[in-house]
C-alpha cells in the first residue's frame, strides 16, 4: 500500500479530479486547502515578508491511499492533470503505509482502503 500526497495549483482541481476518477479501483481522495512556498517564490526579501501573505501561495494538498500497482496509473495521471507548463506547478511524493484500519468495520489491510 502506498500514500500519494500531490500539491497542485487549485484551479487545476476539476482537471485533476475528472482524470483521477477515470482510475478503476481508485477508493478515495482527500483534497485539503493550504499555503506554502518553495524555490519559485520572489527573491527579494520586501516581497517575500510582506504583511498580506508572507510570500506564501494558495495551493491544494491531495492524499491518495491505494495499493502498489495503482501507484503506475496515479503518478502519470496527476502529472499529466495537474500540468501548466509554468514553474509552481507542484511536488508528487509516495509514501509506503505500513497498516491502514477501516473504523467501521474493522478491515485492515489494503482492504481497508
């Protein structure tokens, strides 16, 4: 089992939503509002630290739990939805999931997601 966690720019959200519904076997998306900065971000520390946003950008954070194999159909999928061609566009990271527990039932397992 794995996580993918995507940060993309919001107004390629429907885009990205709409090709990752398109994956058979996919069972959740959790999308998150967030602000952050990375390498893209002004050089000059006036625009930087101003008083309204501290140089911090909007940007949606997506949390994909789903098995190994689906991992192949996700990474392309989000970097292909997800893609402006300008700088900014977002980081992909996956990360393994030791253990995943449905509540509910109590399911563990890749089951449980």
């Amino acid at each position: 089992m794995k996580q993918v966690i995507a940060y993309i720019k919001p107004h390629k959200l429907e885009n990205v939503m709409l090709t990752l519904h398109k994956i058979a076997g996919l069972s959740g998306i959790s999308v998150l509002e967030m602000r952050g900065c990375g390498r893209s971000r002004k050089k000059t520390s006036d625009a930087v630290f101003d008083s309204d946003n501290y140089g911090l950008v909007s940007r949606l954070k997506l949390e994909i739990a789903c098995s190994d194999a689906l991992v192949e159909q996700v990474i392309p999928a989000l970097q292909e939805s997800a893609h402006t061609g300008l700088r900014g566009d977002g980081k992909i990271y996956v990360l393994p999931i030791m253990e995943a527990v449905r509540i509910s039932t109590g399911d563990t397992g890749e089951i449980a997601i």
